[in-house]
C-alpha cells in the first residue's frame, strides 16, 4: 500500500505541474469525507431514455424527448433513486454547444423536479470508435448496446490538433454548472483504458493515447473550479491496491480522482473484494456500473453491500428501450434474434414502466427507505 501511495503522490506531483493557475485543488481525503458526509445514501442508474439508442439520439434537437425523461426519472424517484449516471459526447458541444447546455438544463430541472441528481460522463471509450452526429443507425436486432458511440473517437483521440476543441468542450460544459448544485459530479472518462469491445477494429495504441491525454482533461476539469468532484472509475484488473499491477491509465484515475470510483458486474463475493480494493486509499468510493444478472452480479447481491459499505451505486441500465442492454454482451457473437434472452442481462423497468422483476424493485425501495427516510412519492 505504501508504493502505492508514493506512486500516486508521484503521478499527482508530474501532473499538478501542468495545472493553470486558478485551477482548485485535488480535494484531500479529508475533503472528500466532509463532501460526502452531507450526502444521503446515493442509488441510482446508467440512464438513456427508452428511445435514445446512444448520447446523439439522446440530447440532439431532433430527439431530445423530456416528456418520456420526465416519465421514466418519475419512475426512478418512486423506487427511492436519487441518483442517476448520463453520458454527453464531446461531437453534441462541438455542433451544438449552445442547445447542448440549454437542454442539459432543461434535464437538470426534469431531474431536479423529481430530487434526482446527476453525474454527467464527459468521455468514453466503449462501442464505436467511429461516432457520427445526426440522425443515428436503428439498433441491431438482438444485439446489446449496438448503436453506442466512443467519446471523443478513435480519429480525435489521435489527432492532437483536435485537443483544443476538447479542452473547450470540457472547460465550457463543466463550467457552465460548475456550481451547480443539481449536478452531483462529473465523471472525467467511462473505462479509459478499454479496448472498445463490440465487433469494432480496435484503435491502435489507444491505451498511450488516453494515457497522454487523461491528465488533461482532468486539469481542464479542475480549472474552472466545479463545486462538485471529479472521478474516472477504475474496471478491470485484481488488485488495484497494488503499485505493481496499474497500468499508466490507472495511475492517473486513482491519482486525480477526488471521489474514486469503479466498475464490477461479478458475483458479490468479487464486487466486496474490489470494493474494499478502493475503499483502502481514504476517499469515499463510488460504484459506477454494476447488474448484470447473468454474469452473477445482482441487486440482491451487490446492493445490500453498497449500503454497508456506503458506496454510492449506479446499476447499468434502467427503461428497456433502443439500446437493447436487456440483451448480454454475447450477443455481439450470437444476436438474440428469434428469442429473448432466459435471463434479461441489465435493465431495471420494462418500456411501459412496470418491473422486470417486482422483488429488485421492493429491494431498492426498502434500502433506500432505510437510508434516507420516507420519500414524497
């Protein structure tokens, strides 16, 4: 643990040289404690309405949907969330920065009405590494996730003379709500060091390129002063307590974030082990993805350990829709065209509202009810 911490105080001291002058500071441990002790026992999802097949269908004019946003976050305020996870796309600013901010607003109030706050996802490395704005490609039939978009995409990840546009886009979005109190955090970059996944060519030496480029964002981040905490969750790996086995992306995630966070769709013997994994460097802990049904990974089972560890949780997936994450990630080799899956792989709510399964409701109901009282609804 000890190398750990020298490590981290080591790719914290290379990186701190770099920051501008009026950036704040990495909270302190102690800093991040006193935060999240003002906090309520967070719960809550990865979130696209139903009829958004990616973050272009979900914020652009043509398809940005409040009314089916404001029916599916009153879903999420009657089971006791108050929290929920959105991705944005650095192509939404660079079209459209103003109607971007405008109608990321207008969904800050859509949650707000119903005591949701949000952690809004900057960049991601996951799915398509080629993205395209505009109208987007129906889903794949059967196929998980089949329309998801990398953020900022394998050509501008690897073209430095697009970085300004990059920083712009972190500086202008996350100091335009930098100070507010609807927005719970901002979570820098999804899985950096992921290859991508999917049936996609992966993006040659993608882990260097968001080694050299991770830092910055969290500068650019940290730059404007946001009120809230930054974050970039670790996801693969066994020992993230040990120096030894971080890779360079790792380094700086653990480094840099001031909440730290992480993924883990295993059993929940695997989710307590990672969890306390991360948990060891002093600062409170989100869990950003977990549920994946048929993976071994449950609310029966990994819920009840975010609350007794007071791990924020964000399970993947909330309204059955276009994104088809009901679907599990084999479905890329075997689409699941002529029958449902035995077991739905993520999701929470069926697309007209009620309960894939009535007892993973009451469950969240009732521990959210524990934590944090009787709610208005």
């Amino acid at each position: 643990m000890t190398r750990l911490l020298l490590l981290a105080g080591a790719a914290f001291a290379t990186i701190a040289t770099s920051l501008p002058a009026d950036a704040r500071d990495l909270w302190t441990p102690a800093q991040a404690k006193s935060w999240y002790g003002k906090q309520p026992w967070m719960v809550g999802a990865n979130y696209n309405n139903r009829g958004a097949i990616n973050q272009f269908e979900m914020w652009q004019a043509e398809t940005f949907n409040p009314q089916q946003i404001d029916q599916e976050l009153g879903w999420a305020e009657d089971m006791g969330m108050n929290v929920m996870r959105v991705y944005l796309h650095n192509m939404l600013w660079e079209n459209d920065a103003a109607g971007l901010k405008q109608r990321m607003d207008q969904f800050l109030q859509i949650a707000d009405k119903h005591k949701i706050r949000v952690l809004f996802v900057l960049f991601d490395s996951c799915w398509d590494p080629n993205p395209v704005a505009g109208p987007q490609r129906p889903p794949i039939p059967g196929v998980h996730n089949s329309g998801w978009m990398q953020a900022p995409g394998a050509a501008r990840l690897a073209d430095t003379s697009q970085y300004d546009k990059l920083e712009g886009y972190v500086k202008d979005v996350v100091g335009t709500f930098a100070n507010d109190k609807r927005v719970l955090g901002w979570d820098v970059w999804n899985e950096p060091n992921n290859g991508g996944g999917g049936n996609y060519a992966p993006t040659p030496n993608k882990t260097a390129l968001v080694a050299g480029l991770l830092g910055r964002v969290f500068d650019w981040a940290r730059s404007v002063d946001p009120v809230q905490p930054l974050t970039s969750g670790v996801w693969i790996g066994e020992h993230w307590d040990k120096a030894e086995t971080l890779d360079a992306v790792e380094r700086i995630q653990l480094s840099q974030s001031d909440i730290n966070s992480f993924h883990d769709y295993n059993w929940p013997e695997q989710w307590e082990t990672r969890a306390k994994q991360v948990l060891s460097y002093g600062r409170p802990v989100f869990c950003t993805e977990y549920m994946a049904r048929g993976n071994g990974s449950t609310f029966d089972g990994s819920l009840p350990l975010g609350k007794k560890y007071n791990i924020a949780m964000f399970n993947w997936g909330f309204v059955d829709g276009k994104s088809q994450t009901r679907m599990p990630w084999d479905s890329w080799k075997k689409p699941y065209t002529y029958e449902e899956p035995t077991i739905w792989f993520h999701e929470v709510l069926r697309a007209d509202g009620t309960p894939y399964r009535k007892a993973e409701v009451d469950l969240i109901k009732r521990l959210t009810t524990e934590a944090n009282g009787t709610r208005r609804r």
